[in-house]
C-alpha cells in the first residue's frame, strides 16, 4: 500500500474552515497532510485517529520570505505550548493540528480573524485574480472579434470555439471566486459582530466554481487535442505540456532553495522572477527549436479529382504546373471546406477557388452570411472601391446571389446561398451561364 498520496486539491485560499473539516476527515481515513505543494498537497500515510486542524493566516508572511521570521516563530511557540503542531504554510497561510480532544482555539476574537483575512487577501488574492479576470475577458473579446471576422471559417474550427469555450469557463470561475469571497467576507464580517464564527464557507460557491474551472480546463484539453492533429509535428503539444509542469516546479523550487537558504525576501523575488523570464524564452523560442525543428505545416496537396468542382468540369484545360488544394473541418455548427486549382503567382495560368459552408444551426446562418457581405466594410474595401452588388442570375439556381465590384466594374468573385449552404467562389475569369449551372450542380446539389 502506497505510504503517500499527491493529490490537487481545489480550495478557496480565504475558506480555512472548509480546508481544517476536509483535513480532519482524511485524518480519520488514515492519511495526514504533510506539504502543499506548487501542484498537488502531500497526504502521508497514518494511524486513522480523531485529529483538529486549525488554519491561521500571518499578513507578514511571504512565500519569499526568509524561513522562518521572527515573528512567525514567536507565533509558533505560542501554539505549540496550547498544543499545535505547525503542518505545513500555504503562502500567507499556517496550517496546525493537534490530538487533544478539546483544544485551546488558536483564535479567539473573530472580528481580529475576518479582518486579518480581508488584509491577506487585499494584499495578493483580490489584485491577482481580478488582473487575472481582465486579462480573461481581454483575450475573450479578442477571440470573438476574429471569429466574427470570419463567422464560417472560425465556427467550423473546434479549436478555436474550445479555446473559446476555455476562456469563457475560465474567466467565469474567477468571477465566481471574487464573488464568492465578497459573500463570505460580508457574511463573516456580520457574523463575527455577535462574536461567532461562521460555520457554513459558502461551500456552494466552491462545488460551483470547481466545477466550471473542470469544465474549462476541459475544453483546454480537447482544444490542444485539436491543435494536435492540425500540427506538422504532433509531439509539440506534449513538449509543450511537459514544459509547463517542469516550470511550474523549477520556478517553485527556486524560490523554496533561496528562502530555506535565508535569501532577504527582494533578492528571493528578483531572482526568481529572472528564472521565469529565462525559463519562459527557453520554452517558446529555444526548445521547440532543438526538439523538434522548424518543420511547417503540409500543405493539403490532393489530386484533382478529389476536388468536387475543378477546372476541367467549367471547360477550362487543366495545364501542366496547377496544384490542387482541398482542406475540410467541422464542428457542431458550421461545416467548412476550400478547394483551389491554381499556379505559381504570376505564372499566368488559370485559378479557380471556392469555400463551401454549411451552417447546421440555423439562427447562425446570417452571421455566417453577413461575415461575407461585411469582409470589405473596413479600411482595405475604403481604398479599393470593392463592395458586393446583388446579381441576378438565374444559372445559380441559389435563394440569394452577389457578386463583387470595385471601381471599374464587377469581378469575378461570387456568393451564394442556398438553404443553408454559402458558397463562396473567385475565378481568374467571369462565369459564363453554362459554367454557372455547372457550379451550382456541383456545390449546391451535390454532397460534398
């Protein structure tokens, strides 16, 4: 039977009573914490035995303080002569235990215990996390802009809707956590007034809060799943991985050596801080590098006859040096694919390409319509004069057609909608009627 146990255990930093209950039932099960750790909390393996927990928090502590301050070992003798045994420290938090059957309470005066929370958590909790939520919704807004950019192509990529999804989840446990804390601490502050302690730590914002981080980070794991087949080389998303757990556990093994070696708190910061820096470029620019190499993505070269609409079928000759390009990927909501016969630039030859979207959630369908209609509203369509006209043409057999014109007339570029398929198609040359019911058989009424 194994001796220890990590596990990562997902407490609220301000819901000591909750941490002390859960500490005391694991106890009784036969397992004592021994460490917090950057990642998981060590349990050990014990007698089953009825033990108290106590959780304290010093404001003047720091995870890079030298260990210990004076005045933290002053506040341990005290608690070792009413009984305490000093476990393990959590940042600005102490966590004591004791076998007595009724022991002398660490703290007495709930009023003094509520404020010295609030000053701990004023002090590093509330700024870090809501600098955490503004960054969250930042990137959110920035997220949502591109896909509505371009509704079709970004609705049918899983990864970016699940990086998406993370975001969302993300940033609302963090909005949960804060709210949570402002609940508790106006409950505690109300309730100390009578000179009690509250019992009950909003364990209701903690089961919910849990459970959106679970979902988010989730949604992280098949975001990066999905990344992962996309990739030239998949193993990056596990070099990647792998990188961020060992610098989790370097930056917090540096930190730990210097404070036992009595580093002053500054230079303990300063320097730790430098490692992350160093640490941080070795990942993104260095390791990837000498792993793996610089190997860019494949292009989805397929053979033309692949491709459902190609050059030959509007009778155009297909001539030596085309390539043919097909890529196809889809989600819950939006199926995307792009062909493209083409040459080299300049080369002279003939072109022809094409995105097929079909929007399977209905209400979806002018968002992913109007991405096309509005891809010129912007300073690029300002200068260029390019702008969709409605065409009427019946070859298209399609519910709704436009074609693109700039200054000196129309272009050869095309939308259509059918249903709830958007076809989107650009030629080096204008479709004559017959070319035109050849697209519409062949990406409106076929199955691609």
């Amino acid at each position: 039977m194994a001796r220890r146990r990590y596990w990562p255990e997902q407490f609220l930093y301000y819901d000591g009573e909750g941490i002390a209950r859960h500490l005391e039932k694991m106890a009784a099960r036969g397992w004592r914490l021994e460490k917090i750790g950057a990642l998981t909390w060590r349990y050990g393996r014990a007698e089953p035995a009825r033990v108290h927990y106590a959780v304290t928090y010093f404001p003047e502590a720091s995870e890079y303080n030298p260990y210990p301050t004076d005045s933290q070992e002053e506040f341990y003798d005290y608690c070792r002569e009413a009984g305490w045994d000093l476990v393990t420290e959590w940042d600005q938090m102490q966590i004591f235990s004791t076998e007595r059957a009724h022991p002398i309470p660490i703290e007495t005066d709930e009023s003094a215990r509520v404020r010295v929370i609030h000053k701990v958590m004023l002090r590093r909790f509330l700024p870090a996390n809501l600098l955490l939520f503004v960054l969250l919704v930042i990137q959110l807004g920035i997220f949502i802009t591109g896909i509505l950019q371009d509704p079709a192509a970004n609705l049918s990529n899983p990864a970016v809707l699940l990086i998406t999804l993370a975001l969302a989840l993300t940033g609302l446990s963090v909005f949960l956590t804060l709210s949570g804390y402002l609940v508790w601490y106006l409950r505690a502050r109300k309730t100390a007034e009578t000179g009690e302690r509250l019992a009950d730590t909003e364990r209701r914002f903690r089961a919910l809060t849990v459970a959106v981080a679970a979902l988010g980070l989730l949604a992280v794991l098949f975001a990066v799943l999905s990344i992962a087949r996309t990739l030239a080389s998949p193993w990056y998303v596990l070099l990647l991985t792998g990188e961020i757990v060992v610098f989790i556990a370097l930056v917090a093994g540096v930190r730990e050596y210097m404070r036992r070696r009595g580093v002053e708190r500054k230079q303990n910061r300063n320097i730790t801080l430098a490692v992350a820096v160093l640490l941080s470029l070795l990942m993104v620019n260095v390791i990837p590098k000498a792993v793996i190499g610089d190997q860019p993505a494949e292009p989805h070269i397929v053979d033309g006859t692949v491709l459902p609409l190609r050059l030959e079928e509007l009778g155009i000759p297909e001539e030596e040096g085309l390539v043919s390009t097909w890529e196809s990927r889809s989600s819950p909501l939006v199926v995307f694919r792009t062909g493209e016969q083409s040459g080299p630039y300049d080369s002279g030859l003939p072109w022809l390409r094409y995105e097929v979207s079909d929007v399977r959630l209905p209400m979806l369908l002018d968002l992913c319509l109007d991405g096309y209609l509005d891809q010129y509203d912007n300073r690029y369509g300002a200068i260029t004069g390019l702008h969709f006209r409605p065409l009427n043409e019946p070859a298209w057999g399609a519910d709704e057609v436009w074609q693109v014109w700039d200054g000196e007339g129309p272009r050869a570029s095309y939308l259509a909608c059918r249903g709830s398929r958007i076809v989107w198609l650009m030629a080096d040359d204008f479709l004559t009627p017959e070319q035109t019911e050849v697209v519409s058989a062949k990406l409106f009424s076929g199955t691609i």
